[in-house]
C-alpha cells in the first residue's frame, strides 16, 4: 500500500537526501573538500522522459452531460517541474561514480516521484588516441502516478471514482482506473558503450 | 390491424402465423466497422475507447424474409435487403458488440427477454382505423409482449415516431393510427423516435425532417420523445425506421458504461441529456426532449 501510493519512494528520496546531507556534515572538511573537487556536475535537465506523457493530454477535454466544457489543461499542466541534477565524482583516474537526483514533478492530476540515479563511469585507454568507456547507470523513483476523479453520473451512475480523462467514454467508470498512468521512468536502468578516437 | 413499416417507402406486408423462435445473430464476431458518414460524430468519438455495445441484446422485429427491397449506402457502397436487414444491419454498426435477435412479422410470438440487457427495436407500427381505445385493444403476443415490456421497464422499447407528419398517437390523413405507438405512450421504459434531416450542431441546427411524426402536446410522449439524424443524402435511406436503430444502438452502448443500469435508467439517460440547441427554433411539442446525445449521455454531470 506505501508502494502503491508513492510514499516508498518519497520516502527513500528522503532518506537518500539526508544520507547524503550527513555525509557533507560530518566528512572532514579537508576531505569535503577533496570529495568536491572531484565531483563534477555533468547534467542539469527540467522534466523527464514521462513529462511528455501528461503535456500531451492538456489539449483535450469533453463536455459534461449538461453541456459544459472539461479542458484537462488545469489538470495537467505543471505545477512544479522535475529538475534533475546529475553529477560524476571520481574514485579513481578510470573510475567514476555517478549520482543524481529529481525533485519530481506535480500536477493537479498526476506526480512523478523524486528519484535518486546512481552509477559507474569506467574508461580505459584504446592504444595512444583511443578512449573505451563504459556507462552503467538506474535511476531509483521517478514514477508517472495519475490521480484518479470522482465524477457524478447522477441516478444512472451515482459517484464514482474514475479516470479523469476516460470518465466520458463508453467504458465502465471502474474500469477507466485500470488505465490510470503507472509508468516507470525510461532510464530506470541504463548501459553504454562508447569507443573514442582522436585523430 | 396491419403492421406498416415505418420507412419512407411503405410497403404493405400480410402477417402470417409463424412459429420460430428468434434467431440469434452476433455482429461482433467480425471486425468492428468503421464510422459511417451518416452516424453522428458521437459515435466516432465514443468508439475511440469502450466496448460498443457489449452485454446487451437488441431484438429487431422487422421485415426479413418479404421481396420487398431497399437500397441504402449503409457502409458507403449500396446494400440491398428487406426492411429488416436494414434496420439491423443499421442497429449492428451503432453498436457492434451486442448481440442481436431478429425476428420476423412473420413470427408472432411473444418476445422473450435474455439474460442480457435487452433493447427492442420497432421500426414498425401497427395501423387501424382510427376510433379504437387503446385500452381495450387484444393485442397478440408479440406486441403484448413488447408492451408489457416496456409498461414493466425491463427492457428499452425503442419505436420509431412515424412518418405521417402528424403527432404520434393521432390519426394520420388517411384517417388510420398507429395504436402500437398509443399503447407505448405513458409507459416506462420506451422511446419514441423522431428523425431530423441530418445531424445537428450548434452552428448548423437540424430541422424534423418533413416526414418525421412530432411530440405533439401530449407531455407524457414529449417527454418520451428523442431525436436523431437521418441524413437521407448519406444514407440513401429515409424514414423514421432508420432513426430507432440509432437509438437502440445508443441504448446498448449506454449499457455497456452503465451496467447496473434499468431500461428506464438508460431512456431518461437519453431524455436527460438530449440537446436543444443543435435543432432549428427548439419545441417540445416539435422535437420532444430534443436531439440524442451519446456523448453527453456517456458523461458525468461533474467532475473534481
């Protein structure tokens, strides 16, 4: 049920930010300095992959049983944007580390959740002007949650709770919660591969 | 009594005795039709998501085994067939999940209800000359049946207004009426039919087509009375009759939303929100509760 509503990663987007703020506070600060000197901010995006899921849906709407017009704008349009901030600390001269986070992203009916994203840079040399690296990454979080309606069809439909954007098509308002977004991110788990050379 | 069928070209029909049951057909077995260009844009829209119709049943008694063609472009191309085939085909593209029943004139038994949820389509009406009290007519089984079906609500009763350009339950210019649509008035869950010339909208208002009955003054058939596009320019095909489909169509796709739904819940869905502003000089005693809508009937009244 936590995990259901989002709260499970809430939570570990909490948790994870305070980790991380412990950490800050209690490195030494010759060594703060160090662990800053090595990281790098290598990404700043605003929304995510899912973003374009509920923007696409703000054009539509439909007219009510007594003839007045629903537009989703309202309900999907942005509230607060999903900034994601990634960064690259390395361990050692072929190895990075790579963290980051979303703030999520809101709207009247919809939430991407915070997300967390970590992973590892690994590079190598490829004879004199080559460079291999490998890319591993997943991104914990970031899902797309749709809120769902409560709609009054009246004496033939009483009160229901349904999909705000299917409450008038021929389907079963119950059954309109079934395709209520639920989308895990795209870049939950990501690896490349590059091959560099300088010539 | 004879039965008319309630089409532009009128066609008379003896009634014979018959003894088969009716015969089961099920539209949806093949691939769900397109849009047609004579249905409404409701149609379209409400087929973008939805079932079409599934878990109900419509019955069309109508004409199926006389020689008495029609010609209509039901699907863009001509279709030939009896009145009957007409109307059921037209019913079965409305709403192509459901299942169908057909039964003949010349089958006079009573119609049995199915387990589903059952809409009866008449596109017919049943004439005699005009004098009788309705209430003392002995109806045979089948439109007994109906009556009593729709006097109960358990079913959706829907009946095509007519095309005698009068008022339904009045008597016609030749001095004859339509008793099947005076017994229907006043009961529960049936609908009267009207056509208007083409589909309506705000911007361009359709008028009753020249042919169509009306509501009349009687409030108790205005307030049964719905209307529908008949764009006989699309369709090839004129006529009360090919009004009622739509609305039974309707009916089933309401059914398909709205389960737990009666007959009566689904008729004063469509009553309720049949619109007024997509007709020429809206009048109840013209136009009854106004031209159907299926997209608003499928909507909430509100949302948050």
């Amino acid at each position: 049920m936590i995990f259901k509503n989002g709260i499970f990663f809430q939570d570990i987007g909490r948790c994870v930010a305070a980790s991380l703020l412990a950490v800050v506070v209690h490195v030494s600060a010759a060594g703060a300095t160090s662990l800053l000197e090595e990281t790098h901010l290598i990404n700043v995006t605003l929304g995510s992959d899912l973003s374009s899921i509920p923007s696409s849906a703000r054009s539509e709407g439909y007219e009510l049983s007594g003839g007045a017009s629903i537009s989703f704008d309202d309900w999907y349009q942005v509230r607060t944007p999903d900034l994601r901030l990634e960064f690259l600390t390395e361990i050692r001269s072929d190895l990075g580390f790579i963290w980051g986070f979303g703030t999520g992203e809101y709207g009247e009916k919809y939430r991407i959740d915070p997300s967390l994203k970590i992973g590892l840079l690994y590079t190598a040399p490829v004879g004199d002007n080559g460079l291999f690296s490998l890319r591993v990454t997943t991104r914990i979080g970031g899902h797309l949650r749709e809120r769902a309606c409560t709609a009054d069809y009246g004496e033939i439909g009483g009160v229901q709770r349904v999909n705000c954007r299917l409450a008038a098509t021929p389907l079963e308002p119950r059954e309109t919660l079934q395709y209520l977004w639920d989308e895990r991110p795209g870049d939950r788990l990501q690896a490349s591969v590059g091959l560099m050379f300088r010539f | 009594m004879f039965t008319r069928k309630i089409a532009a070209i009128a066609a008379t029909l003896a009634l014979l005795a018959g003894a088969a049951p009716a015969q089961e057909l099920s539209f949806g077995a093949m691939s769900t039709p397109p849009v047609q260009g004579w249905m409404s844009s409701d149609i379209g829209e409400a087929w973008s998501q939805g079932y079409k119709g599934r878990g109900a049943s419509i019955t069309v008694i109508d004409d199926f085994s006389s020689r008495n063609y029609l010609a209509g472009r039901l699907t863009g191309g001509w279709t030939i067939g009896t009145h009957g085939v007409m109307t059921y085909f037209q019913s079965a593209l409305v709403a192509p999940e459901a299942r169908f029943r057909i039964q003949d004139f010349t089958n006079t038994r009573s119609v049995r209800l199915t387990r589903n949820f059952d809409v009866i389509n008449l596109s017919y009406g049943m004439f005699a000359a005009d004098g009788y009290d309705v209430n003392n007519i002995w109806w045979g089984a089948r439109e007994g049946s109906v009556i009593n079906h729709a006097r109960t609500g358990n079913a959706l009763v829907v009946k095509a207004a007519g095309n005698d350009g009068v008022a339904v339950g009045t008597a016609t210019a030749y001095g004859d009426q339509d008793y099947l649509a005076s017994a229907l008035i006043g009961t529960r869950s049936a609908l009267f039919v009207g056509a208007l010339d083409r589909n309506g909208s705000v911007e361009a208002p359709a008028s009753m087509a020249w042919y169509s009955n009306t509501a009349g003054s009687d409030e108790r058939v205005q307030d049964q009375f719905l209307t529908v596009g008949v764009d006989s320019s699309r369709l090839g095909l004129a006529g009360t009759s090919f009004a009622a489909p739509i609305i039974s169509g309707y009916g089933a796709i309401l059914h398909s939303k709205f389960r737990t739904a009666t007959p009566t819940d689904i008729a004063n869905r469509l009553l309720e929100t049949a619109r007024t502003d997509t007709v020429v000089n809206y009048d109840p005693s013209v136009y009854g509760r106004g031209e159907a809508s299926l997209s608003r009937a499928l909507a909430p009244a509100a949302i948050r």
